[in-house]
C-alpha cells in the first residue's frame, strides 16, 4: 500500500497535475493509478510544455498539417487525443468509485474567461467530442463563469472550476453547482451522473501574500495564510452540503462539489516541498499534484487528517493580515486576473508554435513539390 493508498482511506484523492503523450504511452500514468492516483487535470500552461516544448507530437501534427487542418483544429486534435487516452486509463477508477473519481479535465480556451455565452458553447462542444463520461471541462472562477457552470451542471456536463482563490468566489461558485443540480433535477436529468470539483489555488495566494508581507517586515504570518484561507473554504464547504436543502438533492444522487487543492507545488524555497499537500489532508477532497511534488510526497510526505487542524488560528490570522492593513481580498482578486492573464498567454503561446510548426511543414512541402 502506498501513500496514496493510505490518503485514500482518509477520504482525500491525489490527481496528478500534468499530461503528455510519453506519460500515456510509456505506461506511466497507468503506473501512477496502479500506485493509488485516481485523476489527471491539465491547463493550457501544461499543454504548452507537452507540445511546443518537445517533438513527441510532430508525426501527428505532419499528418495534421497535410490533411489542410487548421491551427486551431491542430492544438484540439492533440489536446483531446490526450485527454481521451488519459481517460480510458482511468476508467477503471471512475468504474471503481462508482464515478467519484477517475476523472481527466480539459480546460476551455481562456481567452473565453470573461466571455459567458462561448464558454458554455465551447464547454457543450467539448464534452460532446471527447464521449468520455469521466471527463471534466475545466472553468474559470470568474464573474461570467458563474453562469455557465450553473449551465452546464443543469445540462449533466461535469464541470472542474478552476482560478479559485478566495471565499468570496468559492461561495459563488458552491451557489452555482447547487442550483445547476437543482435544475437537472428539475429536468428529469440523472443527478447522479455529474460530478463536480472547485479548484482552490493555494500557493499563488501565499507567493502574493508573503510579498506583502515581507514589504512591512512581518515573517510572522509567511507561509500561512493560503493554508488559512483553505482551511476556511472547507469548513464552508462542510457546513454547506448538509442539511435539509443539500439532503434532497443527496437523496436523488446529488454528489458533493469536493474541494480540490490545486497550485500546491511550494514556490518559496525555505518552505518544505510538501507543506501544501500535509496540510490539508481531509474527507472529500481532492489534491491535484505536479510530478515533482507528487515523487515527494510518496517519498516523504505526510498522512494524517490535518484540513481542520487550527480553524480558529486560521480566523485569527486573517484578522491580523487585516490589522496590518494587507487587503486579502484586493489580492485574490489580482491574482486571479493574473492567472486568468497567464493560462491565456501560455494559450497563445502554444498556439503560436504550432502555427510555426504548420508553416514549416507547409514550406518543406512547397519545397518538395517544386524541386
């Protein structure tokens, strides 16, 4: 039994935060779900590195490019061609937890973050084209994305909320889940079937916050208050799915919208490498891992239930970062329209190589033709 066995039976799923076209064909990924991994997310920064930052995709694009298919059909035909090996290997997880878990998430295009009416559309086309009941379409946190999760949850498309990091959002995005279920439900739909995660960054908010920080000479409080605001959104998330009003939607399959730990490599040097995975460990939540801190974790990490360790020390210190005239707020909402600005950029970036690449293919066979 591994470790992440072990978290299993404490209720807490490890997802692996990273895809590529050798981790599936290798037999890699199938390793990682033999040692306890149960999903697999990605974003446009991770498709980046796996497509222009190698030549593990260039027998494919060639056949791409020759069959006149265009940048954008390009970057889809790889992408979900991934996201659809991923997912058949874990199948069997998603078989297994009766569709708790074995799910892979693909994200919209981010430029679309702002842009309500095309998410959905984006999302609907998506989910359809990939014919994979274990995947996630992955959406902002951002104000029009509130509307299209309540959308596509009502339409029984599974949704992984990605760009969380405040409390404020985190409730919005509770509030929708829920009233996308009611409205499945309302429709005759199989509430059962869709399932849902909210995706909180964590060590982002500390990077932002310890600057802050450190700027008005406080140490005190570095390396706390992401963990902090975590463990808050947790315990909203408890007190949220129970009761009356969740029982219902419970009592005709409504699954819980889990909590999911994303961003939780530490950016900070001095801080141990599995600080934000030992940290929150706790029943119906998901941690979602780079490879790097994942190898840690099995090497060294921790495992105990520890997501509800200080709650009242976490108020305290949000209290304090207050006193000291640090707006967490203002803060989480810079960072999500930096990470907002950033999943864009490495989209545009990505797209960009492989319009390189198109070129390329297409002058080598201009070239050929008239030689």
């Amino acid at each position: 039994m591994t470790k992440l066995h072990e978290l299993t039976e404490l209720g807490q799923s490890i997802w692996l935060d990273n895809i590529s076209r050798p981790l599936l064909l290798s037999g890699e990924l199938q390793e990682l779900v033999d040692q306890g991994l149960r999903g697999v997310t990605s974003n446009p920064s991770i498709f980046e590195k796996a497509i222009a930052g190698s030549d593990n995709y260039d027998e494919d694009l060639n056949r791409l490019v020759s069959g006149g298919k265009s940048v954008e059909e390009i970057y889809e035909s790889l992408a979900m061609a991934d996201i659809r090996r991923a997912a058949d290997i874990l199948r069997s997880v998603y078989e297994e937890s009766d569709g708790a878990d074995g799910y892979v998430s693909l994200e919209v295009n981010p430029k679309l973050a702002h842009d309500t009416v095309a998410t959905i559309a984006e999302a609907r086309r998506l989910f359809a084209a990939l014919e994979r009941p274990n995947v996630m379409i992955k959406v902002p946190a951002t104000p029009a994305g509130m509307p299209a999760i309540k959308t596509l949850i009502g339409e029984g498309i599974n949704v992984n909320v990605t760009l969380i990091f405040s409390l404020e959002q985190y409730e919005a995005v509770v509030t929708a889940y829920i009233s996308g279920l009611h409205r499945l439900a309302e429709l005759e739909g199989e509430v059962k079937k869709v399932a849902s995660v909210a995706s909180f960054f964590i060590s982002r908010v500390d990077s932002a916050v310890d600057s802050a920080l450190a700027r008005i000479g406080n140490a005190e409080l570095q390396g706390k208050i992401a963990i902090d605001n975590a463990r808050i959104a947790y315990g909203r998330f408890r007190s949220i799915f129970k009761g009356e009003g969740w029982e219902k939607l419970a009592a005709q399959g409504g699954r819980v919208q889990r909590p999911l730990w994303a961003s939780t490599s530490t950016k900070n040097p001095s801080y141990p490498d599995t600080l934000y995975v030992d940290s929150l460990i706790g029943p119906d939540t998901v941690n979602t891992l780079p490879p790097a801190t994942l190898k840690d974790f099995l090497d060294h990490g921790l495992v105990a239930t520890t997501v509800e360790t200080d709650v009242e020390g976490a108020y305290t210190r949000r209290s304090k970062l207050a006193e000291l005239g640090i707006d967490l707020d203002g803060i989480t909402k810079k960072v999500l329209d930096e990470g907002v600005a950033a999943f864009a950029k490495s989209f545009d970036g990505l797209m960009a190589s492989i319009a390189e690449k198109r070129q390329k293919l297409l002058d080598d066979c201009f070239l050929t033709a008239t030689t």
